[in-house]
C-alpha cells in the first residue's frame, strides 16, 4: 500500500503528530522586498507573456518574498552549508511561489502547470488536497480559501535507497537529499459559498505539527529563478522508515 501523503490530506488523516528535529545549526534566509503593486513595466509583462507561452498561468510577481525561515544542515558534512544553503533559498522560493498561488482565483491552473513538480504528480501527490478545494469550490459557484501551513524550519536529509526504491514504486522521484519541512497550524482551506457563508474543509489549530520529506532538486527558470522542483513528498509519520529519515 502508497505511503504517499500530500501537504493537506495529511492533514484530513491526523489530528496529532510530531515535529521533526534534525540537522547542525540554522542558517537564516534573508526576507527579500515584498512585491512592488507599481504599474507592470515591458520586462514584467514581457516575462508573463512567457510564461503563459509556457502554460503558466496566472502571472506571479518576479520579486515574491522569501519567509524567514531556518535551513539547516542534516547531511552531517556530506553536503557542504554553502549547497544547503543556496538549495535551500530554492526551497523557499518554491514555498513562496506555492503560498502565493494557493491565493489567487484559479490559483490550481499555476499548480498543475509543470512549474514547480510534473502536472500528474501535482494531480495527484504533492497539491491534490488543494486541487480538490478549487475543484469543489467551483462546483458549488464559490470560491477556495486557502491559509497554508506555516513552515518553521526546512532540515536538508539524506535518503536511504530503500525509500528511494519505494518512492518510485509509488510513482515519485526521489532524490538522494530531500528537505524535511517542518510545518504547523494555524491552517484553514474553506469555500466562500454564493450566498456569502463559509464552509471549512480542513482547519488546523495553531502549532500543530505536520511535518513532511520533500522530494526535488534545483531547477533554474528562465522566468522564475532557481526553485527547489519537486518529486513527491511523503507526511513524516507515513511510516517507520520515513520517520526515521526526518529524525523523528
């Protein structure tokens, strides 16, 4: 059986877990400028006419923030701090770009376009949970709201050739690292409904533990930057094995 777990399905099968704390000391990224709301300049609409070429839609600001968010070392030397580090802005930049998608009308069509993980395997691993939110908001007329996990800590791990072996079994792309990112509540995905009411369809208190092993290497985009593609992920509590690797 798939021990493949997504960033909000987990969420439906656990109401307790535990975090995950591995790796040497932090090294912190740095917040970047928040995106300028000034009228779109030639290079700006430039940059989203390629990206719609692409497939690519809607259209994210170039200069998204970074959260400040802790990137340690777990590879115990094997990978030196200055890789981690600039694998781990990647990282970053592929959270932010999932965060701000996650908030835009149509904001699914930006996950299932092949930029940050193949379409079939957003479909159906890493983004199904928040696929299904659109899906069924549009279903009911309304619209999909929804407030991401917040990510603490990202804990870069080696992967063990067993679990490499079983994540392609169950159709991902593992890699020899993978980041454990440590996330928790406050989180909510709800349907703003035609007449105005709201109907959850998760909601996470605050601090609660989801921690998951994210899959993916660096990939750079033309119209993007680098960002940490991925490969599947799987929820930290999935199985023995798993917990095993993000140090639980």
């Amino acid at each position: 059986m798939s021990i493949t777990a997504v960033r909000l399905c987990a969420l439906l099968l656990s109401s307790c877990l535990a975090a995950a704390a591995c790796g040497s000391a932090a090294v912190t990224a740095k917040r970047t400028p928040s995106a300028s709301a000034a009228t779109p300049n030639a290079a700006a609409v430039a940059r989203c006419q390629q990206l719609a070429a692409r497939g690519v839609t809607p259209c994210p600001p170039a200069n998204l923030a970074l959260e400040h968010i802790a990137i340690r070392n777990g590879t115990r030397g094997a990978v030196t701090d200055a890789a981690v580090r600039e694998q781990g802005n990647a990282y970053l930049r592929e959270h932010a770009l999932f965060d701000w998608a996650v908030r835009q009308q149509g904001g699914d069509a930006f996950l299932m376009s092949g930029a940050l993980v193949p379409p079939e395997m957003g479909r159906t691993n890493i983004f199904r949970a928040e696929i299904r939110v659109f899906a069924d908001a549009r279903t009911a007329g309304g619209r999909a709201r929804i407030e991401p996990l917040t990510t603490t800590e990202i804990t870069l791990v080696p992967v063990p050739e067993p679990l490499q072996e079983a994540a392609r079994r169950d159709g991902l792309v593992p890699s020899p690292y993978a980041w454990v990112d440590n996330q928790a509540g406050p989180a909510r995905a709800s349907i703003e409904l035609p007449d105005g009411g709201l109907r959850d369809e998760v909601r996470i208190a605050d601090g609660q533990p989801h921690p998951i092993l994210v899959f993916g290497q660096v990939r750079s985009d033309a119209d993007l930057g680098a960002i940490w593609y991925l490969g599947g992920e799987y929820g930290c509590l999935a199985s023995i094995e798993v917990r095993g690797v993000c140090g639980i």
